[in-house]
C-alpha cells in the first residue's frame, strides 16, 4: 500500500478532499460559525495517477487512485458485507448523477465530511434528498464541496434513483466505526481538504474546545473502504454533560433526544437514529438547523431543541451521541 500522503489524492476528485493545512487550536470567536466542524483547505493539486493498484486489508480487490477518484464507481472492497448494489449506489448516472456508494462508501458507512447513511430510514433519506432538491436545506460555514456535490446530485436525480438508493442503504445495519476519547491535548492535525489527518511530525496540540476527528488509517480511509475506523478527540468532561443535556435536556437548557430518536437514540419509526454517528457531521446539523440554514421536513420538530444551546452544549451533545453503540 502507498504511503498516507501519497494517498491524499484520492478523495481530492471523488467527493473533494485532501490538502495540508494546519489548523488553530483555538475554537471560533464568539458568533461565529464552530470553523472546526467545517474544515476547508481547496487548493490541493491531485498528484497524477503512477497506475499501481492500490489494496485494503482482508480484500483481495485492487482498483487505481483513477478508479478510486471516479465519481462514478463505488470501489467494493468487500462484496460479501453488503447485499447487492443498486446501480445509482454503485455507478450513478452520468453526467450529474453520481454514485452515491462513492462519497458514502459501499456500506454507508460514510466518514467526517458526509452523512453514514446506513441504516437511516428510507422514507428520511428520500425526504432530505427532496429538501436538497427543493432547496429548503442548505448549509452554513464555507462553500464546502462535499454539500455543493450533494445539492447538485439531488437536484438531478430522479424519485426512482432516490428511491432505490434510499431503500438499499435503510437495509444496511450501522456499524462501529468512532472510538471517542477525552483529551486536553492531541496529536497535531492537518487539514485534508474536508477532514482532519494527523500531522507527521509527531507533535502535540491544545485541544481546546474542538472535536478533530480522524481516520485510525488515512490510506484505507481515502481508499475508501467501508471497515476503516475513526477516532474523535473531545475536550475532557464532554461525554458527561453531553450524556445530561441528551438524557434530561440540561434543566431547559435543550429537549431530551429520546422522545423522539428512541430510548437509545438509534432511530423511532421514520426519525432517523444518531447514536454512534460522526460528531463532526452531528455538530454541522445541530448548528445548521439553529442557523436555520437546515431547512425542510423535521427542521421545525428541532427548533426547540437547538435554539438555547451553546457551541459548547452542542460539541458535548454531538461527543456523546457519537459514543453510543448504532
């Protein structure tokens, strides 16, 4: 296998990722939008395609950076995990059409810069596909390519395509992917373009009042197969008052999340499940939908819950959620 940063240019054209760029430890200024959540470096270059075939553990498939950056092909690193494909998951619709399993991976399992989708009610996923059509739901912080990609996908897709797609990534069960742990100070950080990666050299860095989210391995991550893991670092007594805030809404402060995401937070009939979930993507959409940039069906059942809380309630909310089991 190549090296990580021999890899960063594999997610650059599939889904917009990849470049060096050191973030600031310190969280936003107040009023400000969490920049943390949103990480954006654009101007990486995509290093050419050398040919070679790239490989995953426990796979014997092989595919090249330029199958990998593909919009699309979805590379299926293990056949066997998943029921089959759908062609709009698995090779999309030129030209604006792309395959879904690309960005999201095969799986569903998707990673810090998108949604995992797996195991998402099918009626939720048509339904937030029809807000991006429509428009209703949009985004804040910077124009950021992977919610650009996903407009445009949504606005060409047709209800069949929605459908299926919709219907094969609501049969996937969610899986395991995020081991969360509290911390003052991390490993040093870059940003790749959409996501974070530790930084070579080895050095330390205030944590702050961030969640950096990083793949456990950058190359199998930008290989883009659906087993890689990930870990969340959250500044120390997170988990605790995000666990309060989630389970008793914080004395007003916000809702409890178990009247309508279900006990364990894993989803209630056509509310989608959040436990176990990315907490850089759980941070975008608590603040998007307080923003109300997030718009559509929904939007209106969460305004109660987002609109007294702080980035602070929102980044402990978004660790905890992010440590329970899917």
């Amino acid at each position: 296998m190549k090296s990580a940063l021999g890899g960063l240019a594999i997610l650059v054209a599939v889904c917009g990722t990849a470049a060096a760029q050191t973030p600031g430890a310190a969280s936003s200024p107040p009023g400000s939008y969490p920049a943390w959540a949103y990480p954006w470096a654009p101007d990486f270059k995509a290093a050419p395609d050398d040919g070679v075939p790239r490989h995953v553990p426990d796979s014997t498939a092989a595919f090249t950076i330029t199958q990998e950056r593909d919009l699309f092909f979805a590379p299926d690193w293990h056949p066997g995990d998943h029921p089959p494909m759908p062609s709009v998951v698995a090779h999309g619709r030129p030209p604006d059409v792309r395959a879904c399993g690309s960005c999201h991976r095969t799986e569903g399992t998707g990673g810090p810069e998108n949604a995992s989708l797996a195991g998402l009610p099918a009626a939720y996923i048509t339904q937030q596909m029809a807000d991006y059509k429509s428009g209703v739901r949009k985004f804040s912080g910077p124009q950021r390519s992977p919610v650009l990609l996903m407009t445009a996908i949504a606005k060409a897709a047709t209800d069949a395509e929605m459908k299926a797609a919709a219907a094969y990534f609501a049969s996937l069960k969610p899986k395991s992917v995020i081991r969360v742990v509290e911390a003052d100070s991390v490993p040093a950080t870059q940003i790749a373009r959409v996501f974070y990666m530790l930084a070579k050299d080895g050095a330390k860095e205030p944590l702050g009042e961030r969640i950096i989210e990083v793949p456990e391995d950058v190359a199998q991550f930008e290989h883009r197969d659906s087993r890689a893991q990930f870990i969340a670092y959250v500044p120390n007594g997170s988990l605790a008052r995000g666990e309060t805030l989630a389970r008793t809404g914080g004395s007003g402060i916000t809702i409890a999340c178990a009247g309508c995401h279900g006990p364990a937070l894993q989803g209630l009939g056509s509310i989608p499940g959040i436990a176990g979930r990315s907490p850089s993507y759980l941070m975008r959409q608590l603040y998007d939908l307080q923003q109300h940039t997030r718009n559509g069906t929904g939007a209106a059942l969460m305004e109660p819950v987002v609109e007294k809380l702080s980035q602070n309630d929102m980044l402990s909310l978004a660790a905890y959620v992010a440590s329970l089991k899917p």
